[in-house]
C-alpha cells in the first residue's frame, strides 16, 4: 500500500491554486441547467483537520490557505468563501477536499463519482459524504478504487457535460505516463468534457515529457497554470505545483492571469524565485 497521506498536506499552496481552478470550473458549468458529471480520480478523505496531528506535523497549510483565507481577494472570493463555510468565524481549523467542494455544488440533476484507493481514506471520505445533506448524497458515489482504472467506465456522460479531475500523489513514477495515457482515452470518449490534470514540480522533466504526450495526443485546447515557491531543484522537494486544464471554460486563463502574480506575492515569501505560469500548451 501506497504511503502518501494528504492529512500531511492540506491546504498547502499545491491545494490552493488546485481548488481556485475546481471552484472556478465549477461556477462557470453550473451557468447552464443541463446536467454535469463529477469524476474525482485520488479523491482523499475529502475533509481535513488542520489541527490534527497529520497537519500540524508539517503545518504546510499555514503558507497556503492560512495566508490568504481572512484577506480580501476577489478574484477568488467565492473559493475563499466556501472554505470559510467549513469553519467558524475567523477561525481555520478544517480545509475541504475537492469531494466537499463538489458536494457544495453539486444540483440535483448532476452525479459525481469519487474513487479512493487507500483503504483508510476510503472511509473517512465515505464518512464525510454520508454527514452531507441527503439530497447530496444521492448524487455521490464513493469507489474504492484506482480512478485511473475506473474513469473511462463512467465515459461518456448522457449529458456530454462535466469535470474530470486528475490529481495522484505520482509517488509511483510511472503515474505521469499512465495519466498521459489514460486521458488520451478519456478524450477520445468525452471530448467534450473539461479535463483538470494536478501536477506537483518535484522532477521538471517529468512535467515536461507529460506535457509533451498530452500534445502529442491530437487533444486541442490544453491551458497549463502553475504557482512555484522555488526555483526547480532536486533538494527541495515538491517546488512548485500545476493544474493542466483540457477544454478550459471561457474566462478562466484571464482570471488565473490576473490572480496568479498575486498569489506568488503572497505566498513567494518574498523570494525572489516565487514565479508563476498561464501558457496555452495547444490552441483550440
């Protein structure tokens, strides 16, 4: 079994730029009352306590969500919003998982499937799931499973509408050419569908040769956004992390242009190396 726990990690900046584009996608789907599809490939627990033992170990949140949920920023209110609904006022104790945001949005007419492969995640996700509101539950599924394995079953939705989010922990290597492969598939099922692929900068070549494949693949319409604390290095760890972002909504590369130099200032600490990235990888 796998030894990546997110519990350690929640809330962090890889979480912070993640979830804006989540949020973001969502807003912008939930525009038209047809029906939409959530797939959640690595779906966690779904819910985290930010004063457990887990997250206080590395504190990571603290230069991530923790800097930025009492400040005033616009661009990302509706984000900030909503994590603050998970806690009491002025208050951070608790940081949701792209599952709970999903519950938050999801309307009666849409479905959402959530795979979690580590046995103990699995049940505290299906535990956070069952605490939400029936109405909600009716329209989540919680899998224990590798979502690589189980999305293209779910492919094509009847509504041709919805969100594929693609976020492993790549602990195994070779989850950066199975993701490659695995959406390939996917688009050719769902090509109407929107795509949001999570990468963590710990090996910048294995960005690079995943975001060749993915051109490489014929799919059109690759948006790439990316916050980075560090300059590359392979003493740091993870230095800077992504969202990969297939069909993209209209709007969302303006307002990651405008919000992403904002949140390199406040969470660079000052660093000179702190950088920021919105590049179309392929045009429509």
């Amino acid at each position: 079994m796998l030894s990546y726990r997110h519990s350690f990690h929640a809330g962090n900046f890889a979480d912070v730029i993640k979830h804006i584009v989540v949020v973001d996608i969502f807003e912008r789907l939930l525009k038209k009352d047809k029906a939409i599809v959530y797939i959640d490939t690595h779906s966690g627990a779904g819910l985290f306590n930010l004063r457990s033992q887990d997250a206080e170990k590395l504190e990571e949140y603290r230069n991530g969500i923790g800097k930025l949920v009492h400040k005033p920023y616009p661009e990302m209110a509706s984000y900030l919003e909503l994590v603050k609904s998970f806690n009491k006022p002025n208050l951070l104790s608790c940081y949701p998982g792209s599952p709970m945001i999903a519950a938050h949005f999801l309307r009666p007419q849409d479905k959402a499937w959530l795979y979690e492969l580590h046995p103990q995640d699995y049940k505290a996700l299906k535990g956070n799931i069952q605490a939400t509101s029936k109405s909600a539950r009716r329209k989540i599924s919680v899998v224990c499973q590798d979502g690589l394995q189980g999305v293209l079953s779910q492919l094509p939705p009847a509504s041709r509408r919805g969100l594929v989010l693609i976020d492993p922990s790549y602990e195994v290597k070779s989850e950066y050419d199975k993701v490659a492969s695995v959406v390939g598939k996917a688009y050719k099922k769902f090509s109407t569908g929107i795509f949001a692929i999570w990468y963590p900068v710990v090996e910048r070549e294995k960005i690079h040769k995943l975001e060749k494949k993915l051109v490489a693949s014929g799919i059109r319409n690759i948006q790439k956004f990316e916050l980075g604390l560090q300059a590359d290095s392979k003493e740091h760890g993870m230095t800077a992390a992504g969202m990969i972002v297939i069909n993209p909504p209209w709007g969302l590369y303006d307002k990651m242009s405008s919000l992403l130099p904002k949140l390199t200032k406040a969470l660079g600490n000052g660093s000179a190396d702190a950088f920021y990235k919105c590049e179309t990888l392929v045009g429509e």
